[in-house]
C-alpha cells in the first residue's frame, strides 16, 4: 500500500516548479496558477494592448481572503492572502482597481500582492462598498493584513 502524499511536500513541490516556469518564460508573467488534484496549471502574461480578463467565478477557497471585521472598526475589510508588496493596480500608471465609494461584488479583483515575482489577486469576500484604503501603494503586508475597508451593502438600498 501507498502512503497519502504529504501536502507539505505537495505544496514545496509545486512552489518550486512555479519558480522555475517563470524564469523559463519569456516576459513579465502576470499570473501563474498550479493546482495538484485534478492537474491544472495556467499562466497570464501581462499584456499593455489587451484589458485583463475578468476574474472567474470558480472559488479557490485557499487564495481567497475573507471579509472579517478591521481590528477596532465594525466593518469588513478585505485582507492579504499573503506576505508581499501590494499594488493598487493592474501595472504602473494604470488607474487603480478601486477607489474609495467604489461598490465591489464577492470576488471582484481590488488589488494584487506580489511575492516571489508572483502576482496574487486580491479578491472582494463580499459585497461592500469601499469606505477607507488602508495600505499604500507598493508598500509591504503581511498574511491576512486589512488592505481595504467595506461598508456592507446588505440592508441598504445603493
């Protein structure tokens, strides 16, 4: 009998095969996506002549951050989903994803954490609107940092 693989050991495995793509691939990637069960693997290149495609609607529960309370406010922020440089938007000089009064849906991107030459999305939990940015542009979060605060739409007509 075979023993279950080690997720760790998954994980280590499919860290070290992401770095070494994205050194094998020609220009700047904007986005790589490795999955183990079920085998998936995508790569996006940054593209100045193209808008982004709009984020897809399948959960990825892991890469998600969740709307939780910011610490001392009774509101919802969106959070890091990991330690890196956050970026407001897209590429430099490009208007931002959000702004402050902007009204974000579950899973719209409002920002992107880049790690390891990596681009992680930023991703809505919930509905909200946005009342307070609270990391500056190209500064340095850690995982689960409140990035930017909501103002939840339920019970409210707007």
């Amino acid at each position: 009998m075979s023993a279950a693989p080690d997720p760790d050991g998954v994980l280590e495995g499919l860290c070290r095969q992401a770095r070494q793509l994205v050194a094998e691939l020609a220009g700047p990637v904007r986005r790589v996506r490795l999955r183990s069960g079920g085998t998936v693997l995508e790569v996006e290149w940054h593209s100045s002549a193209a808008p982004a495609p709009a984020p897809r609607a399948e959960p990825e529960p892991a890469a998600r951050p969740v709307a939780e309370p910011v610490a001392g406010a009774d509101r919802p922020a969106v959070r890091a989903p990991v330690v890196g440089t956050y970026y407001r938007a897209p590429e430099p000089g490009a208007a931002p994803f959000v702004a402050v009064g902007d009204v974000v849906r579950p899973g719209q991107v409002v920002g992107i954490v880049e790690a390891m030459k990596l681009m992680n999305e930023v991703t809505a939990g919930q509905a909200g609107r946005v009342v307070e940015l609270l990391v500056e542009d190209g500064k340095p979060v850690e995982y689960d940092q409140p990035l930017i605060a909501l103002e939840p739409l339920t019970g409210r007509a707007g």
